[in-house]
C-alpha cells in the first residue's frame, strides 16, 4: 500500500480558480486559455533546454532548471562493476535478449532472473546525466520537502532530443 497522498493541480482547475477569481472579464474561453498556458509552457521549457537557463516561479516557489551530474563508475570489492547508479537501456537489452533467446517467448525471456543487461553510457555528453531540478532553497511553502514536481514525458523527450544533437552542444553548468 502507498502511502503517497497525489494532489494534482490540472489545466481544468487552473481555469476554474482563474475564472472565479476574475470572473473572466475579458470573456476567454477554456479552449484560448488552455492554448495560452500551452504556449506559455512550451516557451519556458524551450529557453530552459536550449538555453540552459533557469525559470524562477512566481509567489517564491523556487526554481527549475536542468541539472547535469557525473555518473560514477564504480568497483564493488569482489570486483564487478556497481551498476546501482546506471540506468538500463532498454531496446539494447531487448535486442540482446532476441539474439540470446531466440526460441522462448516474450514471457519466457521476462521471466528469466538475471539476464545480461545493457547500460546508458552517455557517449554524447560525456557521461554526464542530465535530469529537471526543482531547487527549493528560496521555497517560501511549509514542507517543501514533502512536495515534487513532474515533468511531462514530452519535455524529457525533448531533453533527450536536444542533448543527442551533434550540431548543438549546450553546457548546462553545475550550480
């Protein structure tokens, strides 16, 4: 049982507070506004990814930024490699596990303990990890701590997108 209580905060109740709060003078329908926070949104993760930059939220909730860090590599005392901190990669583990077993099936191979996996080495930025960051440290609200933020599939995609891009190198400096 999780003992995690989600509050999510949607575009829908966005909308709602918005037009309570005003009662809408200028007549904006949901449609407009939902384009507005989208474009809104769009345009902040845009400047931070290709930019580098950071996005201080309004009412002193902190900042977001992407932050890069090192990925250790590690020796275990029996001398194998530490793979705690590596992140799988998965379409190489399920292309090794074809060629490795070729005459199970899909359920066979998942149930199969211990098979050779495949790491991220990161090649493209020089093994450096790179993830969204909410920094808290200017966070005006009670039990910050306790509070997270999520960040669309889309915009990690686009991360990912942007970081295997050849003709652009960006530095997102470590703070």
């Amino acid at each position: 049982m999780k003992k995690k209580i989600k509050a999510e905060y949607r575009s829908d109740a966005i909308y709602k507070t918005y037009c309570k709060r005003t009662n809408n003078p200028k007549k904006v329908s949901k449609t407009v506004y939902l384009n507005i926070l989208k474009d809104f949104f769009s345009g902040v993760t845009d400047i931070l990814i290709l930019k580098g930059a950071e996005f201080t939220m309004p009412f002193r909730l902190g900042s977001i930024r992407i932050k890069k860090s090192k990925v250790p590599i590690r020796i275990t005392p029996d001398g194998k490699l530490d793979k705690r901190r590596l992140r799988p990669d998965w379409n190489k583990c399920r292309a090794l596990w074809k060629e490795l077993y070729p005459d199970k099936s899909w359920k066979e191979v998942v149930a199969i303990k211990d098979k050779p996996m495949r790491y991220h080495e990161n090649k493209h930025t020089d093994r450096w990890q790179h993830s969204w960051y909410w920094d808290k440290s200017t966070c005006l609200v009670k039990n910050n701590t306790a509070y997270s933020i999520d960040i669309t599939r889309s915009n990690d995609r686009k991360l990912a997108k942007t970081l295997k891009r050849e003709d652009l190198r960006l530095d997102y400096s470590l703070f």
